[in-house]
C-alpha cells in the first residue's frame, strides 16, 4: 500500500539536510560517530551485499547510542538502515525508541507513519491503526501520505476482524519428493491431477554473480498418493538462464512459460525474446518436448510478461506485466489475450479495475471452470503485503467484485503462487513457514467451500483406427449445447491418440473428432457425475471414408420437438460434414432421418423424411453440389433398439434413452 523505499530515501534526505542544525545530543563524540555511520552507506560497500555498507552505518550509529541513548537522531536512522536492509523488528524497536524520547520530534509527525507501516507490513494491526490514526491527526501530514495512511487504517480494521474470524486452514507439506532445501513455488499441475510441474531456485556455479538460476522440475503422483522424486525438464527447456512460472495447457502436453535474459540481454541458445522477461511456448510429442519458441503474436513487450494462466479451451491466456509507474514505483497488472485461428496471440487487453489496482497485481490463475480468478494482490483491502483474492465472472462476462481469502490463509506476508485443483477441493501454494525442507516449499490445503470454484472433471480418451485400432492425433471439438459456444478445440496427441481435457460439470456436450481420410466421429453426452468421480472417459473409434459400408451417425444434429427445422447448435457439426465433402469432392453421400416407434407411423415418415431434407439443404447452401447428396426417411422401420427390448427396461429414464437413440440423423457413403 505504499512505496516504502522511496519514503525511506526522502526521510533519509532530510536527515542529512538538517546535519549542520542543532542536535537533540551534547556529547560531541557521539554527534560525531552519529554523522559518521549516517554517511557510511555512501561511502562504502558492504563486502557481503555489494551494496551500500548499512552494516557500518548502523555500527557506527550503535557506538554513538552507547555514549547518548537519548540521541533521538540516531534512533531514526538506525531505523531507517535497518528497514532498507529488510529488518522490520529492529526498525520498528529503533522508531519506538525515538518517539519515547521524544514524540513531537517530527513536525509532520512522520515517525507515526513510518512506524505505522511496517508495523501493518509485519501484523501488529492495532499498534499500525494506533500509530497511523495519530499520523492523520498531524497538521503537517503529507496528502499523499495522509490517503495512504487512511486505507492501511481500513485495512488494519479488516485484518483484526478476520483473524477473530479465522478459515480453516491446515496446510500440509508436499513432501520430500517436491521440496528440497532449495526454493520451490509456482506450481501447475495436469487437469487429471498426477503431475505436478513447477519452479525450483537451485544452486549453480556456472551462472555468473548469482551462482544460482531458475528450472522446471516434474513430479508424478504415485499409487500410493505420494508425490515421486522431482526430476529436471530436458536440457532444450531447462538452460542457465531463468525458466519458471509454467502454466500447462488443457492436453497436458502444451506448455507456456516464462524465461529471462542474462546480464549480456541474451535468452540463451536458439531463444529469441522481445525484451527482459517474455513468454515462451513449447509442446511434447509422446514423451519429447520441442524447442520452445518465443509466444508468437502480440502479448511479449519490451516490457516485463511473466506467470501465464492458460484457459481450459486453451484460447484465452491471462498473464502478468510490469511496468514502472510514475515516480519510479513497480507495478504490475494482470492482461488476458485470446488465441487466433492461426495460432498466434491477439493484442493483450488490460483487466477491468476491478480487478487492476494501482498497486501490485501478481500470481494470476483461471481456473478450469472459466469464471473463477484467483490472484495476488497489494492493492485491494487486506491483511498487508500481496493477499490472495477471488473474483467470479458473471452471466454477462463481467469480472465481480474481488474477495480476500481471509485470514490465516493470508497474513500479513506476501502471500502468492496459488494453484487450485480442477475440482476445486484442493488448493497448492508456496511458503517459507517454520518445518519446512528449507526456503520456500510448496503446501496443500482444502480450499474453504466459499472459496471454491465450479467443480471440473477430466475428461480423457483414446482416437483410433476402427479398423485397425492404429491410434489417431484426430482434431477435436467440444460444445457446450445449452450455449452453443465452442468450449474446447484441441488435438489427440500425434504419437499415441491420447487426449485429455478439462470439463465443468453438469453441463451437456456434443463431441466432434475429425482427421483426414475418416469420416468424422460425433457423440453428445451430459457430463453429470457422481460426487467422488473425478474422470469420464470416452474412446473414438475413427471410421474410413472407404469403409462405405458404415454408417455414420449425427449425434450432435437437433430439431426442436416434431419439426424439421435444425437448431444453431447443429451448425458446427454439419459443418464438419461440408468440410468432410469438400475435401472429398468425388464423394456422395445419402442422408437418412429416423424417429421412434411411438406416435401414428405416417406422420414420423413425413417427419423423418423432413429432417433429412432440411440437412441436405443446408449442405446444399454451403456449397455442396446437390447432385452429390440424396435424403431419405425412414420413420420408424429401422430401430437401433427394438420395443421389445425397451419394454423390458427397468425404469422409465431407460427407456426414454432408448427411444432417443432410435431418433437419429445419419449418413453414409454411396460412393
């Protein structure tokens, strides 16, 4: 909620300012040790940091106390070191004990906002709000300081509230398999749930300055619920330079990621980027990753793009940029960018304000289920440094009001890197608390059901040859009937035909598979499922066009109740029969429509023989010549289940599935 360092430098300047002015000390000494260590940083390096020596300094500083422990000057700066040095207990001790001394020794009253502060930045809610209530009751306050003070005072009255209030929280270590004494944070895991890919800080000496860098490392679920010993990406996606924040695509085997340049401005071997820190893109084939490639399109800036969120239809990506605002200040919001029809990335388009504060954003997340966000950030009311938040999208695609997860699952830390399962019940993120492997590990808890999202399935299957079972990379889609918006398109994997996506629940869905040389594969389904079910699983079964001898159903072609007239939502799938034909142009087809056994047979007939007429029509319309295609109705001749096996169904929602099955559009080869 504030620019710390940068209040840190201009109180520091008017320390220096007032040097040649009357100090609160006689002792001669100690005035002198006391200008000594106030110049220290400037004049030294820390042999240890590089930088400034605020070692010496506050050294220096803590002689001259020894001599004078009322030298409230001394006090200050000393606080001031031991805050730009990331020591907030020993500064807050150091800013007490100048107020102690003496309370009005700032005309601004500044010390009380100072304190304030970093007394919110480490939890101590009351004495921040105490603190900051007397900063804005001083008549010299700075305005800008004064609104900030304000909102921390808001924020403190949240955060004593939430933690009388506290979720519940039981976060458990991933284990030995996943963190070690290095740093691990930034998790993504498959939508099936058994691996888990994410960023460890690990040590290497051949990095310059740093010895240390960034890799990918992935761990499996074991048959005994345990996550397997991590081991490191290949070599052409691990290098010496940063790799992290990945973001798995809704195959699995799609990958965006975020790599930096090195000191020299370079991205590594065969690696070309568009400034600092860019998004990168790769995909495995079988068990092989290919060299990633620069996010191709419009997303990647000079500017800093980092900790994508890929959607489940894999089309839209959220990610993170930073900049620098006004005055010096980082800061940092979260962009989203839908893919286009060649692959490439449209132009980002920045986040409402609703979301975007003009303070930190980071640590963005989409969940499976498309209208769940999960993020961090410092701008909104919380507990103090970056909180976790939650907003839902509503029927109108508009991003609701964010909402803290409250305490202790954000605390007064920077709280980050939140990874939530595609059922929703379980929630990943990294933390540097006490029982740890070392440095920051990476946790599990159950996610409070406030908090949850829409509960998400994988959905799994295998494309093959009819024939010759010889597996398929065949191009799938999937619909969602009720809106008849396309909520996935993607492709089985070129080596083995295995696909898997990411499917919210209770929702119903027409499934096209198709591949050159097949006839396409169509089935609908309604994704309902039983509470602790966690997959549904569907074979594809590609026909050849030779095999004339098949014929090929329509699942996903609806006419609304005894008309003939086809409903939008059958579009996409005839669509798929005018590309069939295009691409065979010496092929002819005959269309069949069939009803079922109930109702007068001379109506289902002409009722039959209507709707196979209308699916001609269409074709015909978009292009396809007339003479290639014929239609026919067949009423009620041809059942796929006789009434006799129907009436010995057990319940009446068996035998309405029956009777819709015999209610069909079909097609077959006549050439």
């Amino acid at each position: 909620m504030k620019n710390l360092v940068l209040a840190l430098f201009i109180l520091a300047t008017a320390s220096c300012s007032t040097a040649q002015m009357t100090y609160s000390s006689k002792n001669k000494k100690a005035i002198a040790l006391y200008e000594q260590g106030r110049d220290e940083p400037g004049k030294s390096v820390d042999p240890i940091t590089r930088g400034p020596n605020y070692a010496g300094g506050i050294a220096l500083l803590e002689k001259a106390l020894k001599i004078d422990p009322t030298f409230w000057e001394a006090h200050m700066v000393e606080a001031e070191m031991y805050e730009l040095t990331n020591q907030p207990y020993k500064a807050i001790e150091q800013y007490r004990k100048a107020l102690a001394i003496n309370p009005n020794h700032s005309p601004s009253g500044g010390t009380y906002y100072y304190l304030g502060t970093l007394e919110y930045a480490v939890g101590e809610y009351e004495n921040a709000k105490k603190n900051l209530t007397t900063y804005t009751q001083s008549k010299g306050a700075h305005p800008d300081n004064l609104a900030n003070a304000k909102q921390i005072i808001i924020d403190c009255d949240y955060a004593i509230e939430a933690m009388k209030n506290p979720n519940q929280f039981k976060p458990i270590n991933l284990g030995p398999g996943v963190n070690t004494k290095d740093s691990e944070y930034f998790p993504t895991i498959t939508v099936d749930g058994k691996t888990l890919l994410f960023t460890r800080r690990i040590e290497d000496k051949r990095v310059p300055i740093y010895g240390e860098q960034e890799d990918f490392y992935v761990s499996n679920l074991s048959t005994f619920n345990t996550w397997e010993t991590a081991i490191s990406m290949p070599k052409n996606i691990n290098t010496l330079n940063n790799e992290g924040a990945p973001t798995i695509g809704p195959d699995g085997r799609s990958l965006i990621f975020v790599a930096c340049t090195d000191e020299s401005g370079s991205y590594g071997d065969n690696r070309k980027g568009k400034g600092s820190c860019d998004l990168f893109y790769t995909k495995r084939l079988g068990a092989q990753w290919l060299d990633p490639v620069n996010l191709p399109g419009a997303i990647n800036t000079p500017s800093w793009e980092t900790q994508p969120s890929l959607s489940a239809d894999g089309k839209t990506l959220y990610f993170i940029r930073k900049v620098m605002a006004r005055g010096g200040r980082p800061d940092s919001d979260i962009y989203t960018a839908t893919q286009k029809e060649d692959g490439s990335w449209d132009v980002p388009v920045r986040l409402p304000n609703t979301i975007n504060t003009p303070y930190m954003e980071e640590s963005v997340l989409i969940h499976p289920d498309g209208k769940t966000l999960y993020f961090s950030s410092q701008g909104h009311r919380g507990m103090g440094g970056l909180d976790i938040f939650v907003s839902r999208m509503n029927e109108k695609g508009e991003w609701g009001i964010p909402e803290n997860l409250g305490y202790p699952i954000n605390t007064s830390a920077d709280e980050n890197s939140l990874l939530v399962s595609a059922d929703g019940e379980i929630a990943f993120f990294a933390s540097d608390r006490e029982g740890g492997f070392g440095k920051l590990d990476l946790y599990y808890f159950i996610m409070p059901e406030k908090f949850r999202p829409i509960k998400t399935v994988y959905f799994d299957g295998l494309v093959f040859d009819a024939l010759t079972k010889k597996t398929i990379p065949g191009k799938f889609s999937l619909v969602n009937i009720k809106t008849g918006k396309e909520v996935i398109k993607s492709e089985a994997d070129q080596v083995n035909g295995s696909f898997t996506v990411s499917l919210p629940i209770n929702e119903e869905y027409a499934l096209s598979v198709s591949y050159p040389g097949y006839t396409f594969f169509s089935q609908n389904f309604n994704m309902t499922v039983a509470d602790n079910q966690e997959s549904f699983h569907m074979d594809v079964p590609m026909v050849p066009i030779t095999d004339i001898s098949n014929i090929n159903p329509l699942k996903n072609v609806f006419f609304d109740l005894d008309k003939a007239i086809l409903r939008p939502e059958s579009f996409l799938e005839l669509n798929k029969l005018r590309d069939l034909l295009k691409a065979n142009p010496t092929m002819k087809i005959e269309i069949g429509g069939h009803t079922d056994t109930r109702g007068d047979a001379a109506k289902n007939m002409q009722l039959s023989d209507a709707r196979a007429k209308s699916v001609k029509e269409y074709l015909i319309a978009q292009g396809i010549e007339a003479s290639r295609l014929s239609s026919k109705g067949f009423g009620a001749t041809k059942p796929i289940i006789t009434d006799d096996v129907i009436n010995k169904m057990a319940t009446e929602k068996e035998k309405e599935k029956a009777h819709q099955e015999n209610r069909r559009t079909e097609y077959k080869i006549v050439k």
